[in-house]
C-alpha cells in the first residue's frame, strides 16, 4: 500500500474513532437526561394524584379516575397505583391495565421512600408519599413516546453524520496526504532520471527548510560525491590507458625487432612469440579501456549520422574477415521491410560498427565452425538485428553479469578474451538510447538482439 493511502487510512480510522466515541457519548447523555425528565414528570404525576386523593375534599377514586383518564394523554400507557399501609390497592387509574406488583416491591419502596426502575419498554417509579394521615405507596410507570421518538431521530442523525463524516475524511485525507507526500513524489521522478551519465543533475531543494527539503540537500551531497567519485575513476582510466600505449608500442616495436634475430635460435624465438602474444593481449585491453573512459568524456560531441544497419553490419563482416579469414558470416533479413528507411538509423557509424564487430567475433570464436548469423527486422519503431550461433553457449546463472567489464563466463576460460567487449557493446547502445539482450543455453549456442529507434 502507498504512503498516501496508507496515511489516508489511518486518518480515516482515527477521526471515525473520535466521531463514534463522540456520538456515543452524545447519544448516551441525552438517553440519561430523557430517563431522568420522564421520571420527574411520573414523580409529579404520582405526587399530584396522592395530593388530590387525600387533601382536596369531594373528590371520590371514581371523580379522581375521570380527571386522570382526561389530562394523562400526554404519556402512553400510563398508569397510577396508590397503595395503603396495609399494601392494599386503594386507587388504580385504569382498570383494565393494572401494574403487575409484588408485596416485596411496595416494602421496597417504604424502605427506600423513592425508587425508579424499568418494566418492559416503561418507566416506573415508585413513591411513598406522607402527607397524610397514613403513608402511602405510589407507583407511577408510562412508555414515553415522544422522548423515544426524540432519540430515534437523534440516532439517525449522529449515524448519517458518522457516515458523511467518515467519507469527507477520506476525500480529505487523501487530498492533504497526496499533498503533503507531493514533494517525495517529484524526488522520486527526478530520482528515476538519474543514471550514470547525468550524476551532476541535482533534485529541486524546495524551501530548504523543511524534512523533505533536506532528504534533497542530503541526496544531492551524495550525488556530488558519487559524481566526483566518478570523474576520477574515468580520468584516472583514461589518464593510464593512455600513457600505457607509448611504452607498450615502444614494447611491441623492441620485441619485433627481437624477433629478427632469433630465427636460428627455438627456444628465444618462442620467448618472443610469448612476448609478443602478451603485449598484444595489453594493448588491446589498454585500447578497449581507453575506449570506455573517453565514452563517457565524449557523449556531447559524438557525431550522429542516419546510416542503413545493413552498411553497418557488412562493414563489420568484412572487417573481421580480413582479421579471420577461416570465419564466416552469413547475413538474412528475418522479415523484409516495406521501406528503406525502417532500417536507417541515427547514430555513430564507428561506434555501432564496434557492436556488431564485436558480437560477431564472439559468435565465430566460441562456435565450433567458427561461424555466425545475423538476422535483420524492424517493426513500427525500432530495427532489431539478431546475432545467432551454434556455440558454447552461456549459463542462466552467468547471463546477468556478462556485460559487467571483465567479467567471463564459466565456461570460456580456455577461449582467449579479456571480457570488455560486451560491456563495450552495452555502452554504445546506450549511447544510442537502444537496448541489447541475449538468450542463451549451455552446448545449444546464443542470440543477441540489439534494438535500435529507427529514424
């Protein structure tokens, strides 16, 4: 789940929390409040009935049953009982709905002098009343219809607020987390650009002030450092690479002349020949990693050319035939392109030579026939050329780390090579803003595809 969700969830969550604890409580004082009004009205009830009862003169139990049956309308079902010392019924408001009581509850109530309870869905409450010349017991109970209804509403009114309360937080805490979470956002896209050519871009700083604003000051620092870092490992290759080549030519011209005098002699001869094996393996390692660093130094000045792929790869045939007459190099289209220009390119003609040059001298070297296929296709945006042998193939395990310089695959140890020329192939496709893959099995051979935009 993402930040801003995630954040937006747990928003979400705590302000429904308090909303609920809120109309909870809300809900809670208001039933206690109705409870205690009803009972008050019920105790002014029953205290009125008692009063009239025992101290206004001419009215009998059949007048004081009329009044009641006329002026009670306000509260349902409400009934009055009044009991003497004797726990004797003495009066009844209704006849035909009579409190259900038991002795224990009267003597309950002489005891207590007030009480108040529930009975089904009605308040009940029970009095003593002593104004007169006996005590007398009440008890008053009635459904409090309005105060139900009061809360019924109040019910439905804190459920559909909880409700539109939970969906205005979430729209909120979406908006206020994709808010606040916005910068990290941009850090991220502009992260993302960063690649080992642009490592002197730097990240918007904002305000300079806030949490965010020096994740980008701190990630910049560390970008200037890796920059640095960079610069001096290329200017260092390259600076060695290149005061390696006068000596090692120097070597090389020493050890041809040497080479002159050793005719007669067959065991000097073949020390030379090592030799000369040997500074021809340095050169060629010095060239490639020369190569490499001034790769780097010369993107912004690199000529790009539009060019047919097709001159390309004939180009590069025919230079490593002249180098390796016993090789062989077979060149197809694997699907005709409708146009010429679906195979024309836009890039450095000696830079892409180098690719296939390289890809091809790799396929004759590690097949057994010493021989190569080049397969060439285009589709609506790219013109993809395929490198197919019938080699040694390479394993699953060592396919992700061929185009790492130096590196070898397991199975090629007794095969000459230093291990640059596919990194070297890497890099000028990027340059190129192409893609290079492989697919490969061990004893069946291997296929790289370079993918180029076509013009």
């Amino acid at each position: 789940m993402k930040i801003k969700n995630r954040i937006a969830l747990q928003f979400t969550l705590l302000v429904a929390a308090v909303l609920l604890l809120f109309s909870v409580a809300i809900y809670s004082v208001s039933e206690h409040y109705r409870q205690e009004e009803f009972y008050d009205r019920l105790k002014s009830r029953a205290q009125t009935t008692c009063r009239l009862l025992v101290k206004v003169k001419g009215i009998d139990k059949d007048l004081l049953k009329t009044i009641d049956q006329n002026t009670l309308s306000e509260m349902l079902d409400e009934k009055v009982l009044i009991f003497d010392s004797s726990n004797e019924l003495i009066y009844s408001s209704v006849d035909d709905k009579l409190l259900t009581y038991e002795k224990e509850l009267l003597n309950e109530v002489k005891q207590l002098e007030f009480m108040e309870f529930h009975q089904g869905e009605n308040e009940v409450i029970g009095l003593l009343y002593q104004e007169g010349d006996e005590p007398l017991v009440v008890l008053a109970s009635a459904y409090d219809t309005f105060g139900h209804s009061k809360l019924d509403n109040l019910r439905s009114t804190l459920l559909w607020g909880l409700l539109a309360g939970i969906g205005v937080t979430i729209v909120l805490g979406i908006y206020f987390a994709g808010n606040a979470l916005r910068p990290i956002s941009r850090i991220n896209e502009q992260v993302s650009l960063i690649t080992a050519q642009n490592l002197s871009q730097k990240l918007d700083e904002g305000n300079r002030k806030d949490e965010i604003a020096q994740l980008a000051i701190n990630f910049n620092t560390v970008l200037y450092r890796l920059n640095k870092a960079f610069e001096q490992q290329k200017s260092f290759v390259s600076h060695a690479s290149h005061e390696l080549r006068t000596p090692l030519a120097a070597l090389k011209s020493e050890i041809q002349l040497g080479q002159r005098f050793t005719k007669n002699n067959p065991d000097l001869e073949e020390v030379f020949t090592n030799l000369f094996s040997d500074t021809e393996r340095l050169i060629s390692i010095t060239n490639n990693l020369l190569f490499l660093a001034r790769s780097y130094e010369n993107i912004g000045t690199m000529k790009m050319l539009p060019i047919h792929v097709e001159d390309l790869v004939f180009l590069a045939k025919e230079e490593l035939l002249s180098a390796h007459p016993d090789y062989s190099v077979v060149i197809d289209y694997e699907s005709i392109p409708e146009n010429a220009n679906e195979t024309v390119i836009k890039g450095n003609e000696e830079l892409l030579k180098r690719v296939f040059s390289n890809l091809l001298d790799n396929a004759c070297k590690y097949s057994p026939d010493h021989q190569a296929h080049i397969m060439i296709s285009s589709n609506n945006k790219s013109c993809i050329v395929k490198v197919k042998d019938l080699g040694i193939g390479i394993s699953q395990e060592d396919i992700p780390h061929i185009f790492n310089p130096f590196f070898r695959s397991s199975n090629t140890s007794q095969l000459p090579g230093f291990g640059i020329g596919l990194s070297i192939c890497q890099r000028i496709v990027e340059l190129h803003h192409g893609e290079i893959s492989v697919a490969s099995e061990i004893g069946k051979g291997s296929e790289f595809q370079v993918q180029l935009n076509h013009v």
